[in-house]
C-alpha cells in the first residue's frame, strides 16, 4: 500500500480534508463541518459507499498551522502531524501539494521534486512564467509531476467527448464560472481542452476586468473559446458547446466523482512510475492561464 503525504491548506480550499476522507476511506462530518466546510461532509456522507482508495493511504499531513494540521488527522483518520515538510521524505511514497495558492508552490514542491518524491499539485500549477518554467523543466529533466483540475475527470465531459461528433463541426465553444480567473480559470479549461483532446492555443486574450474575466481563446483549427469568470454570479460551471449539427450545454457539478477519479489516476500513476498525464498538456493549460491575467494577446507556446 502506498503512504501518501498531504500538504494542506490555503484558505477556502478543503482539498486537504475531502481528498485525504476519499483516500481513506473515512470521515468525522461534524469536524469538517465545524471548520466551515458542510457541503463537503454532505458529499461525503452522500457517496459513503464508495469512499477508500485500497491501493493508498494518507498517513502523513502537514500544515502551516499544527491545529489545522490536527484537524486534517481527526477529520480523515490521518496518523501523523509533521512539523516540517522535509520530515515526510523518506516516510512516504508519494505526496499531494493541496493547496490552490500558486504562488507557494515551487518552493514548497521544490525539496520533494528534488528528492523524487511523486508529486501531485493542486490547481493551478504556477500563475507566473518563471515558475511555469521552472515546473517544465524539472519535468523535463524526468521528475514526477503531476497537476490538474479534477475537471478534467468530470462524468460530465466525458459524456461530452464521447457526444462531441454528433454535433458536427465546432464553431464556438463558451464556458461560466464564478469566482476568479487565477483559482477557478483553470477549471473551465481543463474541462474544454479535455473535451477538445487538448488543442493547440494560437492565443490568449483578456478583454474582461478584475471580478468580471472574460477570457478570449483562437485555437489552431477549431473553434472560438470564450470564458467567462464572475465573482458575483450564482450557478456551477457550465460549458456550451456549438455545432453545425448542433449543441450541447454541460452543467458540471459531480465533484466528488471528479476528485475521485483524479486521485485514482494519481495513485496509478505512482503505481506505474510516471504520471499518466502528460506534462505538456498541463503546461498547456497554464501557459493560458498566465497569458490570460495580463490583458494583452499573446502567442501560447
């Protein structure tokens, strides 16, 4: 079985707790609850039976805080608080970087890389150029590095990719979503390009403005992409795609399937000793999310 490090949390962002319960296979509802998070022990206790990942477990967690840290281990059944980030190498087989806040993820992803230590980075990898880079280059180098949005698994796309011929040639495709284009950009991405089988990006385009993105894509030989990032919206994410034939409007809201699914790629992929999904389709994604903060065109490499 492997032993799986968690590094948790930013603010927000209950990815330490939720995907540590998924992988362990339990959960105290009231600790989760009591931390501000209800609707992710809803989900938990509505996919009960299906929670516990065999070939893995998290054993270890760390956290900026220790009582978060303890939280983390009452909430999921983790056994071991560390005071340090290093202290886990040696100790487990592989690591999960739960946090969503980029800008702290070179560094602290940094000493497992370096050790080869398998990594998985929450969304999104990297909001700058230079620590894209960095990432690519570790990868390049054959460091285990994985990150996605779990979107990319969703049930919902995968209905859409496999429906996609039905609707003839692609003209346009618009995606919505509420928050912010740093944290949340990622997701209607990684659910476009997974459907789209991870197109080519001639350019990137913000034409929006701070709490209301709207984000231009021209792809090479496919269809316009507009997306659509409001922080005083309601609703989930929703993808509409239009064809010639006809369209289709995705409304994603499985999330605990989508996380599950995302962690079980993650642990096979250790399992196999390479991630499963290609760095260069991650790259991809990312290069337009650092592209698309700055208003300006610009060619995606």
């Amino acid at each position: 079985m492997l032993k799986i490090g968690i590094i948790g949390m930013s603010p927000g962002n209950a990815h330490p707790y939720s995907w540590s319960a998924i992988i362990n296979g339990q959960f105290d509802g009231e600790e989760i609850t009591r931390i501000g998070y209800p609707a992710v022990a809803a989900y938990l206790e509505a996919n009960r039976d299906t929670l516990g990942l065999p070939a893995a477990k998290v054993t270890h967690v760390w956290a900026q805080e220790r009582e978060i840290a303890e939280s983390i281990c009452k909430a999921a059944g983790v056994t071991v608080v560390v005071n340090e980030l290093t202290e886990m190498i040696g100790e487990v087989d592989a690591v999960i970087l739960a946090r969503d806040d980029p800008e702290s993820h070179k560094e602290m992803a940094r000493p497992f890389i370096e050790a080869g230590v398998p990594i998985f980075i929450d969304k999104p990898l990297a909001y700058s150029a230079e620590d894209l880079d960095w990432f690519s280059a570790q990868s390049a180098a054959g460091r285990f590095i994985m990150s996605c949005s779990s979107m990319r698994y969703a049930n919902e796309v995968r209905v859409a990719r496999q429906e996609l011929k039905s609707l003839g040639k692609l003209e346009l495709v618009t995606a919505v979503g509420k928050k912010d284009w740093k944290k949340y950009g990622i997701h209607l991405l990684e659910a476009i390009f997974a459907i789209l089988d991870d197109p080519e990006v001639r350019s990137v385009k913000s034409i929006g403005e701070l709490d209301r993105e709207i984000v231009h894509l021209r792809l090479e030989n496919g269809p316009d992409v507009t997306l659509h990032l409001f922080n005083e919206i309601s609703g989930t994410f929703q993808v509409s795609l239009f064809g010639r034939n006809a369209w289709k409007l995705i409304d994603i809201r499985n999330s605990y399937s989508m996380f599950r699914d995302n962690l079980i790629e993650f642990i096979r992929s250790v399992e196999e000793g390479r991630p499963r999904l290609d760095f260069g389709k991650t790259e991809r994604i990312v290069r337009v999310i650092v592209e698309g903060k700055g208003g300006r065109m610009a060619k995606s490499r």
